[in-house]
C-alpha cells in the first residue's frame, strides 16, 4: 500500500533546503494569519530589491511598468516576483526571505530582459548586507557561522575571532546570509544598493552602524533602527505588517 499523499499546506522539505537553513528559518516563522507573540519585537521592514543589473529606479520603472515579467521565469531559483510599483504597474523584486539570488554566472534574467531594465553593462550587486551584533548568534557567544559557510560571494563574509563580518566591497547583496542565518531575530538586514553608502562615501547619508571589513561602512541608520535614512522607494512592508524579522 502506498502512503499516504501528504496535506496541501505540509512543508516538504529537501536536501537543499535543509543545508540552506530553509528549516530553522520556516519554523521560527507564524504561520498564516497568527499573531505576534506577547512581547515579540516588531518585524523590520524590507529592503527593495531588484535584479542584477537594474537600472536606475526611475528608469527601471518606466521600463517594466507593462512588461510580462520574462525574468521571472528565466530565474531558475525562482527568486524573482513582480510587484507593485510606486506610481501604479509592477516591477522586477527579490525577497530573499523567500528565495535569495544565486548570483547566476549567465544571469538568464538579464538575458530575457526585452526593455533594457536589466543590463550587463551595469553592476550585478542588488544589494548591501548589514550584520546586526545584538541579533547574532556568534557575536552573543553561541557558534554558529552559516551565513560565512554558505555566502556564494568570495570574502565577502569572513570570521573574525568566532564572529561573522561582512566586506562591503564585496558584498552583493544576493541574500543568502539572511535566508540562512538561524538567530531568532534574523541578524543581517539588506540594504538596496542604490541607496547604501558604499567605502568610499557615496550613498544616502546617516550615521553608520557596524563598520565593514576595511573600515568602510556597511549600513545606514543605526543598529536599532538599520533603514533609517533610506528613501520610501527603497522600503516594503509585507502583507500583514512585515517580514521575518
């Protein structure tokens, strides 16, 4: 007798969701419709992120205001959706609370771009990572290095006396450190690129919160509060009030 076929909503969990902590990071989540629990710190809003490439938001927006969205199935991680855009129509977003970007070497999704709002002649990063200490499970004296461990980008997560530290310069932003960091408050929050200074001081201007490796910054804001000073364009709220936080 065959068993029975699991229930619709039943995760099924894989190989590669297991290594890449997709686990630890659905469990802690509610599920549909709970409440926060008593005492549970505010979700943090999300970053806007787009694919490798983008244009400048103006411009991306224009473009992808009415396009079908080709990107979307030519990312083979499934990491890219439409959503609504400022202003009406949607445009190209990764939520790496979802799926992160691989970082493709062919980049399939700049490949189906047919309005030229995804391009090769523009830097591939989407994003800055910023790692908060107080959330960190190493850096509050528990081992752990899963984001080091499985960063795709080269140096871009070093440790560092037991503690992950990121290089702004060779971040991108892809995600992965967030999708698979375990801590109970997710300790890496992402910046959009256009929008974070970058080591060499370009970039919205607020005070920065943990330096990078290099000295150069890796955020905005405050430890606390890590978007303060971003523009609203660069900001989601999910349904329901937030993302994992």
């Amino acid at each position: 007798m065959s068993p029975p076929a699991p229930e619709p909503d039943e995760p099924r969990w894989g190989r590669r969701d297991l290594l890449l902590g997709g686990f630890l990071r659905r469990a802690r989540a509610p599920g549909p419709g709970a409440a926060p629990a008593a005492g549970a710190p505010a979700p943090r809003a999300l970053a806007v992120l787009r694919p490798p490439g983008a244009a400048p938001e103006p411009e991306l927006l224009a473009a992808c205001a009415v396009c079908p969205g080709p990107c979307v199935t030519a990312c083979p991680e499934r990491a890219i959706s439409l959503a609504p855009a400022p202003g009406g129509g949607h445009a190209p977003r990764i939520d790496p609370d979802q799926a992160p970007c691989r970082m493709c070497a062919d980049l399939p999704c700049v490949t189906a771009c047919p309005a030229g709002a995804l391009s090769r002649e523009r830097p591939r990063a989407i994003g800055l990572a910023q790692l908060l200490p107080q959330d960190c499970l190493a850096h509050r004296g528990t081992t752990c290095s899963a984001c080091v461990e499985q960063c795709p980008e080269p140096g871009a997560i070093r440790l560092h006396a037991g503690r992950p530290a990121i290089d702004a310069a060779a971040c991108t932003g892809c995600g992965v450190c967030r999708y698979v960091c375990p801590a109970p408050r997710n300790a890496i929050v992402l910046l959009p690129r256009a929008a974070a200074p970058r080591a060499g001081g370009s970039g919205a201007s607020a005070p920065a919160a943990t330096p990078a490796v290099g000295g150069g910054p890796s955020s905005v804001g405050s430890a606390d509060r890590p978007h303060t000073g971003l523009p609203a364009w660069a900001l989601w709220t999910p349904p329901g009030g937030g993302g994992p936080s």
